[in-house]
C-alpha cells in the first residue's frame, strides 16, 4: 500500500507523491464532477461512471500535471520560468499555471497547431513561439529556449511532478465513487495513465485499470506486447492527444501495473463523443470519449460491473464534426 | 423568513413546502454541479456561476417538479395514474417520476413534436398519446384522459407541488455558492422561477433575483408591466421551452418577488449557447441559455459582481444549429 514495497517498487512515482501533489494544487484545480446516465445504464447493462475531466480548468486533466510541475519549483528555478513544446491542452495548462504562480512561460507551438490551440495560449497572456512542425525543430527550438533563459523544461507527461498531478485525478475518482469494479484510462504519452495507475492500485488493489487507445495510434499495445517503447506508425487518428509515443517514465509503470489494454476504431470513438454529448449533455474531444468508446465496442468485458470511465478533455476544434 | 407573513403571505408555496420537496425527491434527482470559467470571468468581469440542470435527469430541472408531484400523491391517486399535455421536457420528466413510483403515465403530445422529444418519452417506455397541434387539440385530450382513467393532471408549471420542486433548485444553489448578490432564472411558464424566487428570498431577502426571457417571446414581461397574465405574441423564439404563458399561481410570485426582467435578442441566445459550449464543455439547450445571454446582452448591471445563473436544460435538438 505504499510507493516503495513490493509491486511499487521502483517507480518514479509514489501514492505520497500524489497526495502531496493533491495538496499543492488543490486551490488551483477543478474537483471535477462524476456523471452518469441512468438510460445509458440500462442500454449497456453497465453502472457506468463518468469522471469529467473536460470540466477542468482549460479543459482538460493536463492542468493538474503543469501546476504540480510549476508549484514545485525552487524560488531560484521558478525566477528563470518554464519551458515546453506542445501542439495541445498541455501548452495551455502550462502556461496557466505559470500565470498563476507569475513567472514565464515559454511554450513551443508548430506553426500548423489548430488555431483554437494556439488561442487557447494566447488568451493566458502568453506569445505562443512558433516552429517548424516536426520534433526535431520543436525540440530544438525549446532547447534554444533553455539555454538562452535557464528555464526549466516541463515535458507533457515523461515527467515524475506531471505524472504525479494527473494522478490526483484517481485520488479525486475513488472518493466520488465506492465500489468500483474497473476504470478505463485513455492512453496517449501515458502521463495520466500511469500516475492514475499509482493512485488506484495503491488504495485499492484489486480493482482493474484498463487502457483504451485508437487502432490507427496502437504504439502503447505494440510497446506492451514487445516490452520496448514502440513508435506510433501514423498520425491521423480523430483523437488528436493519442498520437504520442509512451514515456521512459510511464512505460514502465504501465508494464508493472496495467491490467489491459483495448484498442477502438474511429467509428466508435465518434459514436461515444455523440452519446456524451446526447446522454450527459457535456462535451468531450475525440481523445476524451476514446474510454467509453472501448467500453461500447468491448461491451462484453463491461457488463454487470461498476466502471468509470475519464473524459480526458473537452476542446473540440469547432471546425470539425 | 417563512412562508406564512410579510411578503409571503399568501403564496400558493412556502419555503417549508419547498424543503419537503427535497427530501422526498432527494435519491431520485442529481444534485447538480455548479461550474465556473475563470477566463470567461475574466472576460466579463463578472464572477459567473452555473448552476447545470441540463445534468439533470432527462436533461432539465423539470426531473425536480415532476418528481416532487408524483411523490406527493396518495397511494390511492397514484393507483389511477397521471397524465400531462407537454411538448417538451417536462413530459419525459413525469414519464420517469411515473417509472420510479411504477404507476402508469399518461403523456398527451402534439402529433408535430420534436422526434427527439417524442423519442425521449417512448425510451422510458411509456407511448405517448398524440393529439392535434393546438392548446384546445392538448387539453381535450388530457381531459379525455382522466375522464377514462381518474388519472391526476400534472400541469407542467401551474402546479404547487411542481413549483415546490422545482424550488429546490434554488436551496440546492445557496448550499454551493456563497455570497452571490444576483441570480438569474429563465422563465417560461414561471414555475422553475417561481419556486426559485420562493427559495431564495425566503433564505436571503437581500440576494437579486432577475428573469430572463427572449424578445421573441416577451409575454411575462408584458404581464408584469400590465398587471395581468398576458398571452404570448409569436411562438418562433429560438428557446423553444420559454413560448409558454405564465400561470395563476406563478404570476403572483413574480409579482411579489421579482427584482426585474431582462430581455434579449435571438443572437444574443446563440451566443450564449455556444459560449457555454466552449467555455464550460457542456450543452445548453437555447432556453438554458438565455439566462447568460441576459448577462452578457445586459452587461453593466452585472460587472463585479457575484452572479449564478441557471443553465435549465441540455437537450438540444440535433437538428438544430
């Protein structure tokens, strides 16, 4: 039951990482709302719970992960600001906790980011720096950063204060709801998948945690079956915060602690942000709706228990359907 | 600071009434999250509160009244059943009331109903009754019903136990916000209002309370000028549950109660629902909306200040826009 014995052992993250993260951003974060659907209940034959993350502060879990990261810093570190690139809802969440704690934030964007994405930043008061659109340049680029400012880097999830931020989302879930057989996780980097991982299988090991993640950004099903860190092999998937590889960091945990991983098809994930939007009436992005596609489309595995699932975010590029 | 002297003398409802109603209805209706959007604040220069009965079950506060009517029904009475005429959402929300206390519902609907209202109803498996588009086609029919039956009217708005119900939202908004000055409430037929009202001046005779209410459909402000209840003009208002009448019982509350009415244009409705949209990650439908549209149409009486408004319901019509 602790983050050094046993199955823990050797993870970068503890349960007492957690609760202290909880602690030091408790003010500054969302305790989001747990919904459910009484009518989709009973079409799946499910208790299904739904852990909405979208609610967060800039819509997505990713705040809890940047203020942890940018709470912790020395005074000396804080002075110099942070640094990170991102295409997504970390640069925004980055940039807000910077804004909160009043240092710099120096956030790298591809020139082609969604225009919301870069909106997004720049309503917080910060310049997005712009690069070419390939990991190359946007490493580059906030290499150049660091050395020109000292600023620290805060990488979107391969990061132990990330990884412990997102794990207070578990915290928050076992509070709001008793007696669950099961929590469905979206895996992208695997930031939130394993510092959630931590969390519930350190207050309750006996309940399951799957992954859930797009067939067309299988990297972590490869990663887990081979037992090396697999690359994504395209990057088209709807569910645009899934095309990432795993992490030095969250592979590890996921190998140790994971209970399964399921693949879904672009169809389902559609079909699950419209059943979000109808049956809960909130709004989920594609990412964000990838865990009760797997429940819908791997229905089997679900029936007659409590699950909850997380709706990773809500920042639906208007542009799309 | 009850409902049996001063300015509560006389109302069809007092606060005691209303804290019934949310005991007797308490394990079957949400108690529904209040959300806030610091940027949309910051935007504003309000601090904006959102009280989300679009969470509600069947996705608007009528779950509230028409749970509380049920409830209230004597073994007797509930054995012949109830009925309703309703287009909208509070006849999915008697067909649930009904399902909880296993009677039977009767729900008279004009034959031109939303498909997606109709479907609402049928999915808790009661068939609706149709009848002709007209008020006189509605109410004939319901007569008809109860003629045959014995089956008790539930009327959508003009109804104590239905006020009293839907009070309980308001006692439910002063259990999560503190120190608001000003609450802003859609109205329709004014039960939703009414019962707010009841609650919330009865526990705070200080706090503003202000109806919204489209341009389009500017009966109850009307009324309020004239003195009497006055008809509604038009019936193409884009918020397609505020096309209503006020009633004999709702109309008084208003009378004594009521701080002001603030109209807005249709453009503002839109807006607003795609604000809460984007901002919150939730759905408005365009009634639950006109209550922000106010605030923002009607910003100077609202800047630094503690405001809540009521998003009363989510079930757009995906036809819609």
């Amino acid at each position: 039951m602790n983050g050094t014995s046993g199955r823990f052992a050797g993870l970068p993250v503890t349960l007492d990482d957690i609760r202290r993260a909880a602690a030091r951003i408790d003010s500054s974060i969302v305790h989001t709302p747990v919904l459910f659907s009484e009518l989709l209940n009973a079409a799946l034959g499910i208790d299904l719970w739904f852990k909405c993350e979208n609610m967060q502060h800039i819509g997505a879990f990713k705040s809890r992960g940047a203020c942890n990261a940018v709470f912790s810093l020395t005074a000396a570190e804080a002075a110099a600001g942070v640094v990170t690139h991102s295409s997504g809802n970390h640069a925004a969440a980055l940039a807000r906790a910077a804004v909160i704690r009043k240092i710099r934030a120096h956030i790298v964007m591809p020139r082609n980011s969604a225009e919301v994405k870069l909106a997004a930043v720049r309503r917080l008061g910060v310049t997005p720096i712009l690069c070419e659109p390939s990991a190359e340049s946007r490493e580059a680029t906030a290499r150049e950063v660091v050395a020109a400012t000292g600023a620290t880097l805060i990488h979107p999830y391969d990061d132990v204060r990330v990884i412990a931020g997102q794990g207070t989302t578990g915290l928050e879930l076992l509070e709001q709801v008793t007696d669950l057989d099961l929590v469905v996780v979206p895996v992208g980097g695997g930031g939130l998948l394993s510092g959630m991982l931590i969390a519930l299988k350190s207050l309750n090991p006996e309940l399951l945690v799957y992954a859930a993640e797009p067939t067309l950004a299988d990297d972590a099903a490869r990663s887990l079956r081979s037992g090396v860190i697999e690359q994504p092999l395209r990057y088209d998937t709807i569910a645009d915060g899934l095309r990432t590889p795993l992490g030095q960091l969250t592979f590890p945990v996921m190998q140790r602690l994971l209970d399964d991983i399921l693949l879904v098809d672009e169809s389902a994930i559609q079909e699950a942000a419209a059943t979000i939007q109808a049956e809960l009436r909130v709004v989920a992005e594609p990412s964000g709706a990838v865990p009760l596609a797997a429940v819908m489309q791997h229905k089997e595995k679900f029936v007659g228990r409590r699950v909850a699932v997380v709706i990773s975010g809500g920042n639906r590029d208007p542009r799309a359907a």
